[in-house]
C-alpha cells in the first residue's frame, strides 16, 4: 500500500477513536485493498497509540473459533498488536464509558519465553518457545459494527479491535491445552464455556499462525511477549457493572470488574 495513503487511514482511525464514532469502513482511496494494506494501516495506527500506550507487549489473534468466525462472517484467523499500558492484571477495572462498545473474550494466553526464529511456523515449534500459559480476557471494542456488513480488512486495519488484556498469574506446567475446559461466569452465575480446541484445534495453533503471519512482514514472536490465542466462545458486550470471571481447569482464573 502506498506510505501516504496508509498514514492517512491510520490518523482517520484515530481521530474516530478520539471522537467516540461508530466503526465503518475504511474509503477508498485510503481505505485497504488487500488484507496487506489492512495490516500497513494497522502498524501504522499501532504507531500513533504508543506515546500514550507504550510499546508492544505481545499480540492478539482473533477468530480462531467456528463460532467467532460465523459470528463476523469471516473465515480466516487475524491479528492485532497489544500495547503495555494495556495489560492489566486479574481484578482489573474497566469502564463501559470509555468505549464505543465494550467487548469481553474470555481465552488462554501463552508467554513466549525465548525468540521464536522467522518464518514458517507449527504447533510444536511453538511449544519450545512457550514458557507459561495463563487464563485472559480480552477488551475488545468493536464501536457498535454492523456485523451484516462487517469488513474484515477494515477490522484489520483498527488493530483488529484490541483494547486491552486482563492476565492471570502465569502457570509454568500446565495439562493438555485441547482438552482444557474454560468456563465464564457474572456476578458468580455461569453463562458460557468452551474447551482450548475450539482455538483453531489447539492454542499453539493459533500462536503459530502468528509467527507465521509475522514472519511474512519480516517480523518475529520475542522473548518475553504474550500472545492471546483466542475465544473459547462468543464475545459478551455488558450491558451493566457486573464482575466477569474465567476459569481454567489445571490453569488458574482471571477476572474484570465492569463499570
């Protein structure tokens, strides 16, 4: 995509941020041809939300389930860069007011604990790298899509909706991700689960479509960065204060404070 016109979309980004206004397609001519142009706009946009958020901490897949995919009518992982001001611990408060829409996803992170080489990338690759894996919710906001006509390359393009991270402690052993059961709850009231398999059959599948998609933009997973893999099931938008928690079994437990 041509410089000029990437850094054009990305200051449009911005300024709708700032101005609290609804998500929409990205224009022509500025808008992403290609879902290349989507990720050119979003380091660009990623540039401009560092003096205020610092540097990259790590990054986000999304879609990595049939449900999140059906959900957007896309079918195809993406991926987003997460920034350090936006990593939150367990308890962590948020408030709805501060976006245009709050989202929760409720999935299983994992801490790269040594560089991963470039390039093509597989699930047991990645598992050499993997020093720990905590239970995290993801703050997405979507500014109110229309998911009728929802435009991945757009979506892409805002830092595939990344807000923030809330992280358990991190467990340095942990059992069989596929088979680990994840359930959610409000207020202490379960409402939803799913099991780490429906992250595109395991978590380190999700982490590996990472260092590959990196890799095809001549970057790399470092030591020491978080990667969230994903949704065990459908994204919650609340719609009140309430206390959201996600349990993994064998893992740990995390949980945000809604207001």
């Amino acid at each position: 995509m041509e410089e000029n016109a990437a850094a054009r979309a990305a200051e449009t980004l911005l300024a709708e941020h700032r101005a609290n206004l609804r998500f929409r397609t990205l224009a022509p001519p500025d808008g992403p041809a290609t879902i290349v142009d989507a990720y050119d706009i979003q380091d660009r946009y990623v540039a401009l939300l560092r003096s205020e958020h610092g540097e990259a901490a790590g990054y986000k897949v999304g879609l990595t389930s049939a449900t999140m995919q059906t959900f957007c009518g896309i079918d195809h992982p993406i991926g987003g860069i997460v920034l350090a001001r936006r990593v939150h611990r367990s308890g962590a408060t948020v408030r709805r007011a501060d976006f245009g829409r709050l989202g929760l996803e409720f999935e299983i992170a994992v801490r790269i604990g040594s560089d991963v080489p470039r390039g093509p990338c597989t699930a047991a690759e990645i598992a050499r790298h993997v020093d720990g894996v905590c239970a995290a919710i993801e703050i997405v906001d979507d500014r109110n899509a229309d998911y009728s006509s929802l435009d991945v390359r757009s979506l892409v393009a805002d830092n595939s909706w990344n807000a923030g991270i809330v992280l358990s402690g991190f467990a340095t052993q942990w059992p069989d991700l596929d088979a680990v059961l994840g359930r959610a709850s409000k207020d202490g009231a379960p409402f939803g689960e799913g099991h780490g398999r429906d992250i595109l059959g395991h978590p380190f599948n999700s982490a590996a479509w990472l260092a590959t998609q990196l890799a095809a933009r001549g970057q790399a997973l470092k030591a020491g960065q978080v990667v969230m893999t994903g949704s065990v099931m459908k994204t919650v938008f609340p719609e009140e204060p309430a206390s959201y928690r996600f349990e993994l079994e064998g893992i740990g437990s995390v949980a945000v404070e809604v207001r």
